[in-house]
C-alpha cells in the first residue's frame, strides 16, 4: 500500500478527530494526581469520548494481526512502561510519571495523541526526560515539509534524544494515519536524514518518540500489550497527528493545554 494524500476534505475532517483527541488529554490531566488509578482515568476518558464528544475510543478491541483484543479505551504507560500500558487499579503515586495515550474515531476519521504527566512532584531527572523527549517530538516535528525525507524525521530525534545521553525505542514508531489507526508510512524515531521517501503535501501521520532515560531495550509483560524497558529504568513518550502543507507541517492534535512548542525550535507552518 502506497502513502495515501488526503485532500483538503480529508484533512478538514482529520482536524476535527484530532482536536477531540487532543481536548481529552486536556479533560483528564486535573484528574492526574497521586491515589488515581490508571482504570479510573480510563473511565473518565472513555466517558467523555463517548458522552460528551460523541467519538469512538480507537484502542477499545483493536486487535492488530498476533495481538489479543486491546481491553480498554486508552493506553497508559507508568514509570519504566514505554507504551501501550494496559490501565489497572494501581494508585498512581507522587514521583511517578505517566503518558496517557488518547486516539479517537470521530466521522470514520482517526486523531492520535498522548502527552506525559508528572505525578505531583517528581524528580529533576523525570522532569528533565520528560522535557527533553518533548523537544524530541518538536524537532522531528520540525523537520516536515513538502521534499524532505521522511528520514529527517528520525535523524533529529535521534541526535536530540542521544545529544542528551537518553536511548530511542527502536521497536515502535510513528506511523499514517487516516480511515484507519496505522497506515503506512513507518515514521522511525532514529536513523539517516536522507532515508526513506520524500513528503508530499497531503501525507498525515504521527510523530511520537519513546525515550529510555536508560538503555533502548524493550521487553512486552505477560498481558502481551504493555512495554517496559529491559532495565527498567524511566520511559517518556509524546504524540502529535501531522499533515504536510504545501509549505511545512500542521499540527492537527493541538488544542489550549497542549504544551507549545519549544520556543528555540523553529517549525514552518
Ligand atoms: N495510540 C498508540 C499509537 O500511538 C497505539 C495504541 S494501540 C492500542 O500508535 F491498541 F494499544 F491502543
Ligand atoms: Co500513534
Ligand atoms: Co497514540
């Protein structure tokens, strides 16, 4: 399957699910607080896709080729969990980090996006992963417009992510995005600039780089979903939905309690 362009309809329609995405993290974030549990922040979004904006929560029963049914209605990733962390009763405590990962289906059209939340207050070494893993995004952000490699999309990360001595996930990767949760492109967080195809206005897809304060090795727990590091030490993870313009990107999965873009990294709208 080649890279589908969407047109100026599709991506008028993209907007709308993305920016339903992007309004939940919004929603859910004052819930994020130390004695929650990651089923209960589960509810709250599920609810409020449902109820309140009338969208279908994309992860509920989505079973990829290999993969068991996905039991809940988004993905919550604890600490040294990279992503996909089944949500569960567990209490989140103060100090711990957690990336809350929302895609929505609103019209037959998917938006996909997940920030990571601090716990209370947390370290100076989570607050600082967390930070720099969302400069990481920034910068592959960064790097799309029509003619540049799809590469110099994980070229940026890479350097960012390892400039400050933090590790990239290779096993996961961003990805297309449309009708359907993962379509192709493959957007790798790591590798050459001049790799892969060349964008095209059109293209929509995800950025989303998984950074290991520690080593790059993943391994999946017995649930066959969630992915923790081999060392257990602190993963962070964030996503935004992008579309190439005719000039540079758009961000689709913005919305008012999305962190902005860091003021040192210049993105060309
Ligand atoms: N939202 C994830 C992504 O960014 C995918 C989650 S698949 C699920 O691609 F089934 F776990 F929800
Ligand atoms: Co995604
Ligand atoms: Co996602």
């Amino acid at each position: 399957m080649p890279i589908s362009i969407k047109t100026a309809e599709d991506i008028a329609a993209m907007r709308i699910a993305c920016r339903l995405a992007a309004e939940v993290l919004d929603y859910i974030e004052p819930f994020v607080k130390p004695g929650i549990s990651t089923a209960e922040l589960d509810r709250l979004c599920h609810d409020y896709m449902v109820d309140v904006q009338g969208c279908i929560p994309a992860p509920l029963n989505y079973a990829p080729p290999g993969y068991a049914p996905y039991p809940k209605s988004i993905c919550a990733s604890v600490n040294h969990q990279v992503c996909h962390g089944v949500p569960n009763d567990r209490a989140l405590k103060k100090g711990d980090i957690v990336n809350l990962d929302i895609t929505t289906i609103k019209n037959g059209w998917h938006g996909d996006t997940s920030r990571t939340f601090c716990v209370g207050e947390t370290s100076i070494l989570a607050r600082r992963l967390v930070a720099m893993t969302h400069e990481c995004m920034w910068a592959g952000i960064a790097q799309v417009r029509p003619g540049a490699h799809l590469g110099a999309i994980g070229a940026a990360i890479q350097k960012q992510a390892e400039g400050a001595g933090y590790s990239v996930v290779r096993e996961f990767c961003g990805h297309g995005i449309g009708r359907h949760f993962h379509e192709e492109p493959q957007v790798l967080h790591y590798g050459k600039g001049g790799d892969g195809p060349i964008l095209q206005t059109g293209m929509v897809f995800t950025i989303e780089p998984m950074i290991n304060a520690g080593k790059a090795a993943i391994s999946e727990l017995p649930d066959g979903w969630t992915i923790v590091t081999k060392d257990r030490s602190l993963s962070a993870q964030w996503e935004h939905t992008v579309c190439v313009t005719e000039t540079g990107v758009e961000v689709l999965t913005l919305s008012p309690g999305a962190p902005p873009c860091p003021p040192h990294i210049r993105v060309t709208p």
